[in-house]
C-alpha cells in the first residue's frame, strides 16, 4: 500500500508577500464583521442609540448586567444580545472558513481566515473561565463576560461550565486548522507569531478607524 506524503510545503518567499498580506487582510475582515455584528445587533435587537461612534446601553440594562460599561477597545459595552452575536459571528466565520479550507487545503487566504477567526477570542474567553472558576465572577469586560447576563443567574456554576466548553471548543478548533495546514513550514512557530500579532492588528485597525466614526 502506497505510502501518503504531504503536500510540497510553501516557498519562503510566498508566504512573505502573500502570507502576510493575506494575513492582515484576514485580521481587519474578521474585525470589522465583528463590529459590523454588534452594530446590528444593537440596532435591530437591543434598540440602542449610537452616540459619536459608541453604543449607548439603558442605564437599567447597564445595572442588570453588574459591569463597568468600558469594554478593552474604550468604547461603550453593548448589550448582552449583541455581545452573543459578535461571538456567534466570529465562531461560524471560523467555522465556514475552515469548511473552505478543507476543500482547497492550498488556499492561504481561507487557512488565514479560519485561524484568525478561530483563535482570535481564546485569550478573552480562557481569562473569563479562570476569573468565573477562581473568583465566581469576571472583571474583564469583553463579550464573552457580558453576553452571560443572557443567563440572568446568581449562581455562577453554569457560567463557569459554558465558558470551560466554549474555551475548550475554540482551543481545538485552533490546533485542529494548525495540525490541518500542511503547506506552511514550522507551523507551529509560525501559528504561535501569527496568533500573537492578532491583538496588536486589532489594536492598530481600532486606532486608525475609530476617531473615523467619532
């Protein structure tokens, strides 16, 4: 039985001056559909006001959730439903994508996207488990901590649990696109720059275009 070998892996070159541009391309698309989603969201489910570029929560919904209202981008947490959807989104962008990606196991721009997609909430959503699992409660304002209102719970065990799978589910979608790219070589290094140049694009992107909308 013959034996299956892997795809011949990417010139250098070719991941420099495509690689990386599609890359970035990657990050500023899921960011911006991300805050595409919780434009609408807020707009059509929330029926919030937009106020100079920020998302402005009832005051009573602000109490019910228990939070701070500056979320890690300084602009106004929105409401709980369209935190969900910024989630949802991103996962089944990362999802699709990676569909994609197993059908033409060569195309960098949708391996870029199911990547990006995929591992760009695992830092948010491991530190939101921890803060639940040590602290009954989470101080870090982000989706993922806002979107349990949802639950309206004073018990946080089923928070806890929720956010354990979701960390668990995002964590292996990750390895499994990794473990899936055969074309890139040290993949893994690779995966580990990749994966940390996402919050410093997203901080970049966010710099640039928000005084835009203000």
């Amino acid at each position: 039985m013959p034996l299956l070998e892997d795809p011949p892996k990417l010139p250098a070159k070719q991941l420099i001056f495509i690689g990386i541009p599609v890359f970035v391309i990657a990050v500023a698309i899921s960011f911006s559909t991300h805050q595409i989603a919780h434009i609408l969201a807020n707009r059509f489910a929330c029926q919030t006001t937009t106020t100079s570029g920020a998302n402005v929560l009832p005051a009573e919904s602000i109490l019910q959730a228990g939070m701070n209202i500056l979320d890690t981008h300084g602009s106004l947490v929105r409401c709980p439903i369209a935190s969900l959807a910024g989630i949802l989104w991103t996962f089944g962008l990362a999802l699709a994508s990676f569909a994609i990606y197993l059908r033409f196991p060569r195309n960098v721009f949708f391996a870029s996207m199911a990547f990006v997609n995929a591992s760009a909430r695992i830092p948010e959503t491991i530190t939101v488990f921890l803060q639940l699992l040590v602290h009954n409660k989470s101080k870090l304002i982000v989706d993922e901590s806002s979107s349990l209102a949802l639950l309206s719970l004073r018990d946080p065990t089923l928070s806890t649990v929720i956010m354990c799978f979701f960390s668990l589910t995002v964590i292996f979608l990750t390895v499994t696109i990794v473990h899936d790219t055969k074309m890139v070589p040290w993949k893994w290094l690779v995966a580990l720059g990749l994966f940390l140049a996402i919050g410093v694009l997203e901080n970049t992107l966010w710099n640039l275009f928000a005084p835009l909308l203000a």
